[in-house]
C-alpha cells in the first residue's frame, strides 16, 4: 500500500490519496472495534465483504437518484470515491428500538417505533459521538439548516429504500448510521457551491439486520455483544443480495464474486 499517499487512518477504513485530483481510494481493513475502540478484533474476510456490499448499496441509492461518493470499486478492497469534506455528523435513522435509543429511553429492543426516527451523533471519539439537537447543529455551525433538511430527507428516502431492498431478502433493517459529505461542484455561471452527498460505508459495521424468521443478527452487534460468527453472519448478508455466489463452510468468505472483474 506505499504506492499511494494515506491521507488518514480510520478503525475500519484507510483513505488514500486518489488518482485524480477530487477522488480519492477507500481501503476497507478487517479490523472491527466496539465501545470507542475498547474492543478490538481482526476479523478475516470482513474489509472485503463490506467493500462488496457498500458498493452494492452505494450503486443502488445512484440508481434512485441519491448522490453519493461512490464512483466504482477497484479490486476486493478498495473503491474509488470522491473527496468531499465530511459533515461532523453521524445520521441515525431507526425502525425498531434497539442499542443506545433502547438503553437510552428503556424500551424492550425489537419494539417497532410508530414511525422512522433521524438522529444525530456529534462525530467525535474522544465524547463517544453524543447525540445532538438540532439547536446544537445550528448553534454551532456543524451544518446549516438547508444541510440539515437535505440530510434528513435524504435519510428517510435512504431508510425507505433499504427497507424494501433488506425485505426482499428476508431481513429487517432495525437500523442503520451514515455519513454525508460536502461536494464543491461548479455552476453554470462558474460560481462554486456545496452538493450535500453521502459518503462513507453502508454496511453490515453500521446497520443492524435481523433476519425476518429468527430475529438472528446479521450485523456488527454479533461482535460487539460477543455472539460469534461475525464474517458468517456478513457472508450470509452479501450472498442473499447476489454478491457471492454461496456462503462458505466456516469462517473466510467465498471470494469467488458474482462479477468477475478481480
Ligand atoms: P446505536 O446508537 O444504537 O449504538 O447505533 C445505531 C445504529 O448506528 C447501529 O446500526 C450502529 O451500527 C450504527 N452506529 C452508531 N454509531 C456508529 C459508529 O460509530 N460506527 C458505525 N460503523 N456504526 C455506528
């Protein structure tokens, strides 16, 4: 990886300097980590099944008309993004209560919420991402109230579509965090402004997924709560949407990918 210029080192992901000026290369680690970094594991196979179904993701919101940051994958790793200045904050949007909301308002997880419910995490480790008004996102300057609105109807029309997408393949979509990104793009008239796009991942690291017969989770929180079978359970995800052409045996993926352009 010394070939490319690392511009910053995340708990899952590496980005390095792109090809072109305004892109940049997303590398998915195996590392997963849990509680602000606590806990911490290497799990095979994971980096390449979440670049397999972030991009899978990335590719359908395109086709609905969500921008995103997406512009192609490279190889099992790495994907060609655009560069776009990250908002500070984590978008939460929840079907049914669990995690920090049930914890947080002592709700039974699994309860169904009446309807989606958009959340907002100030982006910073060192708090553990505490959730945010919308006050505090205006007062201080995090984003502006036209960003806010985009985001949040950017965020339901995201949830609305993985719902279904999820459904199809008999699981529930519980929950799910993403990330937007500010865009400079140039007007017509040569004047410059922002485009507000999602970026980051969508992957089985930040949604949680429970299958529809069993409520079995499909997600990260089989690691964080130490319930086994992480890379299988992300196995089982990607091979329900089409990516890999079955689950395996045990532990590492089967890489051999329904596309062929490894
Ligand atoms: P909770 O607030 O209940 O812990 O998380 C809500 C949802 O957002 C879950 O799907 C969880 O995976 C995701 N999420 C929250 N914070 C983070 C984070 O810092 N990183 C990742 N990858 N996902 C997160």
């Amino acid at each position: 990886m010394s070939r490319r210029k690392q511009i910053y080192e995340g708990k899952a992901k590496i980005l390095y300097e792109g090809p072109e000026p305004g892109t940049l290369v997303q590398y998915f680690k195996d590392d997963a980590t849990a509680f602000n970094a606590q806990k911490k594991a290497i799990l095979d196979g994971k980096g390449v099944l979440n670049n397999r179904i972030s991009e899978y993701v990335m590719i359908r919101l395109g086709e609905i008309g969500i921008p995103t940051h997406f512009i192609k994958r490279l190889n099992m790793r790495e994907q060609l993004i655009k560069k776009v200045e990250i908002i500070p904050l984590e978008v939460i949007c929840r079907n049914v209560a669990a995690g920090t909301m049930a914890k947080r308002l002592g709700m039974e997880e699994g309860t169904k919420l009446p309807r989606a419910v958009v959340e907002f995490c100030l982006k910073r480790d060192d708090l553990g991402d505490p959730l945010v008004a919308e006050e505090h996102i205006h007062a201080f300057g995090w984003a502006t109230h036209a960003e806010v609105d985009e985001m949040i109807a950017m965020t339901l029309r995201i949830n609305d579509y993985l719902q279904g997408m999820f459904a199809g393949i008999g699981i529930k979509l519980i929950d799910f965090k993403i990330e937007f990104g500010r865009l400079d793009i140039t007007m017509d008239n040569g004047a410059t402004a922002h485009q507000v796009i999602l970026a980051d991942e969508i992957s089985p690291d930040s949604c949680r997924l429970w299958d529809r017969e069993t409520d079995r989770k499909l997600d990260k929180d089989r690691f964080r709560r130490d319930l086994g079978d992480v890379t299988e359970a992300y196995t089982e995800v990607a091979t329900r949407l089409g990516i890999l052409k079955e689950a395996t045996n045990k532990g590492t993926p089967n890489l051999s990918v329904v596309s062929n352009d490894d």
